[in-house]
C-alpha cells in the first residue's frame, strides 16, 4: 500500500512539473520513394583493367543509370520547454539510416534567457543565423515547402558545404520600433572546430544577421559569417592548410511566407570568399529562389531553383571543391512541386528534381597535360552529370 501511495505520489509530482514547465514534445517523421536516372557525358578519368596503370582521360563518355528505392528519411524528436518565465530550453535530435549505417546526431541543444524582446541570450548548439531558411525550419520537413533543403543550407553529412549550425553563445532582439527589426550576433567556434583540443590558437567564428518584417510575413535580411581554419585542420570540404585561413561569406535574403496569402515567395544570395595564407584567394557563389501558390489551402503547387558556382574561371575554391587543381564547379537544379496539406501535422509532397553538375577542368592549371594521361587534348574540359526523376515524402508530426 505504502509503495502504491509513493507511486502514485512521484507520478503527480512530475506531471505538476512537466505542467509547470510547459514541456511540449513532438516526433518527425519523413519517409520518402526516389526514382532517379543518372547520365554522365563529356570528359571523364576512366580507370584501365590494369590498376596499376594511371587513369586514361576519356573524350565523350557517355553513361547512363536508372535507380529507385525507399527511404526511412530523418526521425525528428523535437522537445522544448519553458522552465521559468525567462529561461527555456530546445533540444533537436535526427536518428536515420546512411547505407545501411545508423545515424544519431544532435541538430541543437540550447537554452536560452529572455530579458526583453529587444534582448535575449543563447547558449549551446544551433542553427548559424545566416540567410532565412537555414532557420525559418527546422529539421521536421512536415513544416519546410520542398522535400529537401536547397543544397546550398544542405548539412554537410547530407552532401552541404556551409557551416549551417555550430555551438556557441548568440545575442539577439526582435520587434524592435514599427518595423519590427531584428538582429543575431553569435559567436561559435571556428572551421568547425567541435572540441577544445583543436581549436589551437584560440580561434572563433561569428555570424550576424540584421533583418526588419515592416509587413506581416515580410522578412527583410542581410547577414554575413566570418570563420577562421586553424592550421593543419581541414575545413569542412576536408581540405587541410599547413597555415591555416579565413573565409567571408556574406547574404542578402527575402521572403513572403504568409499563411493567410496565395503566394509565398523567397530568395537568397551567397557569396563565399576564402582567403588561405599559402593558396590566395578563392571564392564561390550560390542562388536559391522559392515560388509557391495556394490553389486551395490544402493544395499547394511550387516551382524552387538554385544555382552553385564554386571558384572562378581562374581559380578553384578549394572550400567547395576539394583538393583537385583547376576544377570549376557550376550546379543547376530544379524543382517543380506540389504538396498537399491534409492537417498541419500531415504534408504529402510529390516533386520532380533536374539537377545538373558541371565539372570544369581549366587547361592552364588542371593537370591534364601529364603525358602520362593518354587521351588528353588541349583545351578546357567539360564533365557534366545530370541527375533527374520523381520523388515522394510523407511529412507528419505526432
């Protein structure tokens, strides 16, 4: 009786804290179906039967490959909490399966002290404050328009480059004067350093952000995010610096996402300088444009593109493209979608994505004129992979 009563007594406690704390817990989940055909034209390395001979420089390849399958997606547990009128907590967690792999990681963990709308304090894990998207949604795709994220924000253990989320402390405000301003200052670490140990000289990161919402669903932002490579750490392309360096990557956003409208709309513009101490300068730029319109409210057709430069015509950016010498990189890919809303906590969306990758290999740097590449030919080179086909996710939350 008596271990009944205490029971019963520890259960109704922790309701009343839970209660007490407005503890909300919500799960993602996002299964997909992809079809995709993948063809490969232009100039490519070939590798002979013999490994033990170099790679032949091929003119023309041609290959082409249709693939399908199912996919689990992300399994999103999203949990907050108010612990007191001024101190909350967030904590984002994705669990999924990469060939075959299980994958646990943690997206954010802050908490995060209110003073004033005007001014607020985070620490821990989360989302750079850069651009709109990267923090308009989050990793539930029940709440984002599109299947995936534009490939510029994409995570880099989802194929992404950017430094999209780090750990830190951010100062920041919103409805600031009439125009509803807003800003974010957050300091992380830098060159996605994770861990003390390597951060060798005391080096940081920041990111700001500078925005206004003068009409309801309006978000007017520019942002930028200056980080710092330690010497002898890679970067996130995994490239190393026997010296180390810097990078700049500067914004300009816009968007139209409001929920009593027909049209949504959203830009963004990138433009990444990097700067190492032993390479020079190298920089890379990217576009990722958004349209939708609500034919009905639960019915919803949309149309994203987004566009990747990494390096110039006469540089490569090692940041984006990896360690390879006088290859340029220009990524098309588009969309045309259509999701239908059944609740706010079910989302059916059905795409089509044409994406085309450029790889182009600059005479006067690449090394193709080793006469040990038969095949080679003066001249610029052009390898283009194109990836196309439908896909298919169901987005819910519980």
């Amino acid at each position: 009786m008596k271990k009944t009563v205490l029971a019963a007594c520890m259960l109704l406690a922790g309701t009343t804290i839970l209660k007490s704390q407005e503890t909300q817990v919500k799960f993602f989940g996002q299964p997909e179906f992809q079809s995709q055909t993948t063809t490969k034209k232009g100039n490519y390395f070939t590798n002979p039967v013999n490994k033990a001979l170099p790679p032949v420089w091929s003119d023309s390849t041609y290959v082409d490959s249709t693939k399908s399958a199912f996919a689990p997606g992300n399994y999103v547990l999203f949990i907050t909490s108010q612990i007191t009128d001024k101190i909350s907590v967030l904590s984002e967690n994705t669990a999924n399966v990469v060939n075959g792999v299980p994958t646990f990681e943690v997206q954010r963990l802050f908490a995060k002290y209110s003073f004033k709308d005007y001014l607020s304090f985070k620490v821990g894990k989360m989302f750079n404050p850069i651009g709109i998207w990267n923090n308009q949604y989050n990793m539930g795709l029940v709440l984002q328009p599109t299947i995936q994220r534009p490939s510029i924000i994409r995570a880099s253990n989802d194929g992404g480059v950017l430094q999209i989320k780090n750990t830190g402390v951010q100062v920041e405000g919103d409805n600031i004067t009439k125009a509803r301003l807003f800003y974010r200052v957050f300091v992380c670490n830098g060159g996605g350093t994770t861990i003390m140990n390597a951060n060798l000289k005391n080096q940081y990161a920041v990111s700001a952000a500078l925005g206004a919402e003068p009409v309801e669903g309006l978000k007017i932002v520019g942002s930028a995010h200056y980080d710092v490579f330690s010497a002898k750490r890679p970067n996130l392309a995994g490239i190393t610096n026997k010296k180390g360096g810097t990078s700049l990557l500067s914004n300009a956003s816009v968007a139209y996402m409001n929920p009593e409208k027909n049209f949504e709309v959203m830009a963004e513009y990138y433009y990444q300088s990097t700067q190492f101490d032993s390479l020079g300068e190298k920089s890379s730029l990217g576009l990722l444009t958004y349209a939708g319109y609500k034919v009905t409210n639960k019915l919803i057709p949309y149309v994203q593109y987004a566009y990747l430069q990494a390096g110039t015509e006469n540089s490569t950016d090692f940041y984006y493209a990896g360690a390879t010498n006088g290859v340029q990189i220009k990524i098309h890919d588009i969309t045309l979608g259509v999701r239908y809303k059944f609740s706010p906590n079910f989302v059916v969306k059905l795409e089509y994505n044409y994406r085309q990758n450029h790889q182009i290999y600059k005479d006067n740097s690449f090394q193709l004129q080793n006469p040990l590449l038969p095949g080679y030919k003066e001249g610029d080179k052009i390898g283009s992979t194109i990836t196309q086909g439908p896909r298919m996710q169901f987005a819910f939350t519980f």
